[in-house]
C-alpha cells in the first residue's frame, strides 16, 4: 500500500506532462484572440501622453471609424510596425494611439515621446495607460495591437503586428465605412 502511496506522485506528473503535451500539440499559437470584435468598444476616458488632460475615447468615433492602436516605447514589434502606421496615416486612416504600461523601469512618457520623434507619429490623439486598465477592456494579449472601430463604436477587426500588406485591405476596409 505504501509503495503505490508512493508512486501516485510520479502519476499524476505524468498524466499532467501528458495533458499539457496534447494540448501544446493541437494548440495554433498564431491563433489571435479576438473576443471583442463584434461587440461595442469599452466606454473609457484616457488621459493624454503630452499633458495629462482627460480624452473620451468614443469623441473620436464622431468624424467616422478610427483605429485603435496600443503601442509602448519598450516593445520592438511596435517599432517594426511604424512605418505601416504612418503609410495608414498618410492615407487618411485615423488612428488613436495607445501607450501601453510605459512605465519605470522598462519606459516613460518621455520614452514614447522619443520613440514617436524618432519612428514617426501616426496619431490623431496620444493616449497613455500606465496601469494597462484599458488594455484589459480590449482584451489585450501583447503590443502592439490594433482594433478598428466603426462610427457606432463596434469593434469591426483585430490586428496584431500590421504589415505593409495589411495596409492595403485596412484603407480599402475603411474607405468603404465612410
């Protein structure tokens, strides 16, 4: 009796191991979950990353859809994807940008600042979420990520990592929501 007491440990490691393997083998990891497309936008209040002053984000759905944009000066994929985000903003797609957990020790507001001056500023409106509190709204697994909105506020797509083929299908996208 002792002995199977003793083995049961070892039993339980291996049926855990063995869970844990067949899902990680029938599992996408490039599977984006994307829970809040369809559904409305979160109702937040944003301060800004210059000074602080207090932005509704849903003011910005009055002069049609927009993309919303968490971005952060600490995360390499973001600056990858700023050039894309200003061929988006040079063809008119407004985009609200959303600086995300840039706080010490791995960022700041002067950090974002400086990696907008340096990369490009696609942003109509620079929001910042220090605590990731609107990250959590929208369902954020990473940065960067986008989310494109249509007037009502409907979350219509998710993105993640936008590429020069990407920019393409969002301003064709958006130019048939106008």
């Amino acid at each position: 009796m002792t002995r199977w007491l003793a083995a049961l440990p070892l039993a339980v490691i291996a049926a855990l191991a063995l869970l844990f393997a067949g899902y990680a083998l029938h599992h996408d990891p490039h599977v984006i979950p994307k829970a809040l497309v369809g559904k409305t936008m979160p109702d937040l209040t944003l301060a800004t990353l210059e000074g602080g002053s207090e932005v509704h984000l849903r003011d910005a759905l009055k002069e049609g859809p927009v993309m919303v944009n968490f971005f952060a000066s600490w995360c390499g994929p973001c600056a990858i994807e700023q050039p894309a985000l200003m061929k988006l903003k040079a063809r008119g797609v407004r985009i609200i940008g959303i600086n995300y957990e840039d706080i010490e020790p791995r960022g700041s507001a002067e950090a974002a600042q400086a990696f907008l001056g340096k990369l490009g500023d696609p942003y109509l409106e620079r929001l910042s979420d220090p605590d990731g509190r609107a990250g959590i709204e929208f369902g954020l697994t990473g940065v960067p990520e986008t989310y494109l909105i249509s007037q009502d506020g409907r979350v219509l797509a998710k993105y993640t990592n936008i590429d020069d083929r990407d920019v393409e299908t969002l301003t064709a996208r958006l130019l048939t929501l106008r």
